[in-house]
C-alpha cells in the first residue's frame, strides 16, 4: 500500500526462506550483492544502531546510483532500521533539503517461509514515488529468487 500524497511506501512479500536467511540477505555484502544489484567492492555495512553503510547500483559503464545511510535499531531476524540516502541525480543543497528516507524491514514467521514488511517514509517528492515503488518491486523479486535459492 503507497500512500505517495504522504511519501510512504509500504510493501509486503511472502519469501520462501527462513527468516534468519532473509535477515542475512539484507545484512551481509556477500549475500546483499546478489539482490541489490550492487558490486560486493561497492557495499560497506556496520549492521549496530549508528553503524554506516554503503552501496552503489552499477546499471552500466555510465549509470551508477550510490546509496547510503546510518542503521538506527538492529533486532536481529526480526528488524532492520535505516536511513536510506540516494546520493545520484540531486544536488547536495536539494538532498539536505529533502533528508534522508527511513526505512523499517520487518520479519516474521509464516508457512515455512518469511513475511516481509517494508516501509519506506520520509521526504521523497511525490513524483518519485511511484519510481521507487517500482524499484522496490524488483529488488523484492530477486531478493525472493536469491533466498530460495540459498535457504
């Protein structure tokens, strides 16, 4: 459910993993990596409340999208926390302007797998929502491939 008149983005996927696999996927650059589309030489993690991490998409030669953020509340196999900076395509005075996005996963048991509960808030204009929803989607889709497979 988007609510893009509020820049919230929620989303809620069934994976077919246990929950500490899916908590390793989003926590581990070696695991990360495969999901996120991001090269392992690229993702830098310190999962602890104010610990940094790092990541930058590479599309191609010419398209990379860096991403990072600060970890806020760690429970692990149940809840990630963390700011979510795009630091591609915005000026510096427009991205201190907008702030950081804060992202909850959520993890729960459910019929031999994992429920995934997502939500992206802060900032994020009103246009971009529907982008960011999009690439959420995909991410979840191969996050879904990649933890059946490794499970």
């Amino acid at each position: 459910m988007t609510d893009a008149a509020s820049g919230k983005i929620e989303i809620t996927r069934v994976l077919d993993a246990p929950r500490d696999v899916v908590y390793s996927a989003w926590t581990e650059p070696e695991h990360f990596t495969h999901w996120w589309g991001a090269p392992l030489e690229t993702i830098s993690m310190d999962v602890r409340p104010g610990g940094e991490w790092k990541a930058t998409i590479v599309v191609d030669e010419q398209t990379q999208v860096p991403f990072a953020g600060v970890y806020q509340e760690i429970v692990p196999n149940e809840k990630l926390v963390y700011t979510l900076v795009d630091l591609s395509g915005r000026e510096p005075a427009e991205q201190q302007a907008l702030g950081p996005e804060t992202v909850t996963v959520l993890l729960s048991d459910t019929d031999g797998g994992t429920t995934l509960t997502f939500l992206q808030e802060g900032n994020l204009p009103e246009d971009e929502i529907p982008r960011a929803e999009e690439g959420w989607g995909f991410f979840f889709d191969a996050l879904g491939d990649y933890v059946k497979k490794i499970k």
